[in-house]
C-alpha cells in the first residue's frame, strides 16, 4: 500500500513537467555521435552542452540542468535549475539552483569558484577574455575569472569592454565616459549621451557634446563632427547618419563631411563583409553597394542580410495580412546573390556560423542542407537544431 501511495504522488506531481525525451547528437555526415534522454538541450559552447532533465526529487517530478560533453557523459550533474547565456564560455559558465539567491561561478570540473554575493551578472563572453561583469543592485563591476574582484561595482553603463574599454559613468559623474581593464577612467565621465557605446575597429566611439553626437579617439579628442545628421555607426569607413527627427533620410558621409551615399533612405544598415546595405526607399526594402547602385531591387518587406552567418540572404515579400514568418512568401539567395530553387522546402533556418542549415520540408520534417543548398542530411526528424562545434541536436 506504502508503495501505491508513493507511485500516486509520483503520478499527481508529475502534471505540468514535461517528460523526458530521446535527443540525438549528430555528427554534419548524418551519423549519431550519442543520444540522450533530455526534457530539453542547447548547443555545445566550449566543448559542453547544457541539458535539463525531468526526475524525482523526494518523490516530486523536477527539472534540473546539468551538462554533457560531446561524448554525451553528464561532466556537471544536473543539480541545477540554470544557467546563463550559452553555458560554458572560456572555462567558466554562471549556473544557479532553484533557491539560490545569486549566481554560482563553476569550472569545467563543476568546481564552484568563490565569488562575491552579486545581485546578477553578466554573460560570459568569448571576445572578454579577462573579465566578468557583475551587479549589486543597480551597479556593475567586474571580477576575474578566478572570482576575484578588479573593478567595484559603482558603475552604470556597458556590461563588456570593446578594444579593451567600457563605457561608463556614476551617479556622481557628469556623463560617460570610459575605463580600461584594471578599471582606470582613461577618458573622463563627461559625455551627456542616451546610454553606452563601444569603441569600433576604426578606434573611434560615438559621444554626446552640447545636444550632439560626435566621434572621438582613444584619448577623448573629438575627431570627427557634423551639422548634416545624427552619426550612428562607422562602416566601410564612412559615418552612417540620419537627417531628419524622424529617424528616417538616411545616408553615408565621408570624413570631410561630405556626401557618399545621399540621405535619401527610410533605413539604411551597415555594410556588410561584401560591401553591402540593406536599405529601404518608399516602404520597400533592397540592396544597394558602396556606390549606391541597386543590387538587388527594392521590393522586400524586410531582408536578412548576414550571409556569413547564416548561410543565405533572405527577401521577405509583402503580405496584405500578417503572418509568420514561416508561412509568408519569401525568396532565397546565395551569399553571391544567386536565386536558390527551394523546391520541396519550406522554410530554411539560419546556420548561426555553423556547418550545415537546418531546413523543414512540406511534409513538417526537418533536415540539413549544405551551404551549397545541397541536401546534406535528409529531413526526418520533428526537431533539429544549429550545429555547433561540430554537433547538432536532433529528435524524431
């Protein structure tokens, strides 16, 4: 009787927890490296794979996150309830259980790192190779990555450092301004701008002086400054700006102050690796190059334009009512700008940087296709995630 009672509460307790399911790790050949039962998983990240599982605690179905290596071995028992970002970034990944007022920092060895009581803290990222941001209250600081704290935490402002500053002010501060990694004020506290801003490959940065925005150099000198537009951003070594308080007229000026691409766009991104825009013109949305001619016409919705990373350029097309994404009409390119016959599939998902892109057939299956538009892995599963690290999650 003692032991129906206890299958009952099991019973009862397990409503609302979803059950485990069986997870295939697949190798970009099509083979299964391992698989696993797993109520959920998320891409390797420095060699680990967060995995949370459904099990009984004190007779009471739970779900807990632990973490599997690319053999499919759990190397960190799942005893937490999670994590932050993608996991394990540079040896380190923030994890917290259920009833834990803050953050726990681990190793790869689930090794627990002391470190102060932080209210939250930041991602773990692989191009911030020193430090960690973490927060108390309203304000952030950094520690290192063996916990100890470099930088207190007084400040607002960026969570990370770009080329090797952050930007930042304090509540006694007469602006931003920005800090080096051993948290040193290299460029004063002065700026009167919205929020944060980072410094570029061209070592330049926005900045706010007198109502406007300027550019300004690694020392705080302004550089470059302008009564034409709004700068928002430097690429392909221009400044891209808008000209009008409605965000919209936008273009691309020269470091003399003069016109390269004229102002005349609704949106206008960042050139890509290409020497590619997206722009918009009358509600419509193209492609135009570093001269302003039109590479691919104006007659998109929206368009996604990072091929490097996903592995095409997508064109959504108009639509009188709305829908989802993935049932609106839309066209495919190569990365060279190349149609691709997409019959039999329905949707394409991005690569994310990853080796082969996930497809959906009509049929709802799910497969890989080769950056070439090749079928790499036939569609036949209901789930299949990115690859990374040279595996992909798959389920049947």
């Amino acid at each position: 009787m003692k032991h129906l009672f206890t299958l009952l509460l099991i019973i009862i307790s397990s409503v609302g927890i979803a059950k485990n399911k069986t997870w295939l790790s697949l190798k970009p050949d099509g083979s299964i490296a391992f698989k696993i039962e797993a109520k959920s998983v998320d891409q390797f990240s420095d060699g680990y794979a967060a995995v949370k599982i459904s099990l009984v605690e004190n007779n009471t179905w739970v779900t807990r996150l632990g973490f599997v290596d690319k053999t499919g071995q759990m190397v960190i028992p799942a005893i937490y309830d999670k994590t932050k970002g993608d996991g394990f970034v540079n040896g380190r990944a923030w994890v917290k259980k259920k009833d834990d007022k803050y953050w726990t920092l681990i190793d790869k060895k689930g090794n627990v790192i002391k470190t102060g009581d932080y209210d939250n803290v930041g991602y773990i990222l692989s191009g911030n190779n020193n430090l960690l941001c973490v927060q108390q209250g309203d304000y952030k600081g950094f520690i290192d990555y063996d916990g100890k704290e470099i930088i207190p935490c007084k400040y607002i402002g960026s969570s990370s450092f770009s080329q090797g500053l952050a930007c930042v002010a304090t509540e006694e501060s007469d602006g931003y301004g920005f800090i080096n990694e051993k948290g040193e004020v290299v460029i004063p506290l002065k700026f009167k701008q919205a929020g944060v801003t980072t410094f570029t490959e061209y070592d330049l940065a926005r900045a706010g002086v007198g109502g406007t925005t300027v550019l300004i150099d690694k020392t705080g000198k302004i550089v470059f400054k302008t009564g034409q537009g709004n700068i928002q951003s430097i690429s392909n070594g221009w400044i891209r700006v808008f000209t009008s308080s409605r965000r919209d007229d936008w273009g691309y000026l020269d470091f003399n102050d003069q016109w390269k691409i004229k102002p005349i766009y609704d949106k206008l991104s960042d050139f890509n690796e290409q020497g590619w825009a997206e722009a918009t013109l009358k509600g419509y949305t193209g492609i135009i190059d570093t001269t302003g001619k039109t590479i691919l016409d104006f007659k998109y919705a929206t368009l996604y334009l990072n091929p490097k990373e996903d592995g095409y350029i997508m064109g959504v097309l108009p639509v009188e009512k709305p829908s989802s994404l993935l049932n609106t009409p839309k066209d495919y390119f190569t990365p060279d700008l190349k149609p691709v016959d997409t019959t039999g599939i329905k949707y394409i998902y991005p690569a994310k940087g990853g080796e082969l892109m996930p497809y959906l057939d009509h049929n709802e299956k799910k497969g890989y296709l080769s950056r070439d538009f090749k079928v790499a892995i036939p569609a036949k599963y209901s789930r299949a995630e990115i690859f990374s690290e040279g595996l992909a999650w798959v389920s049947e």
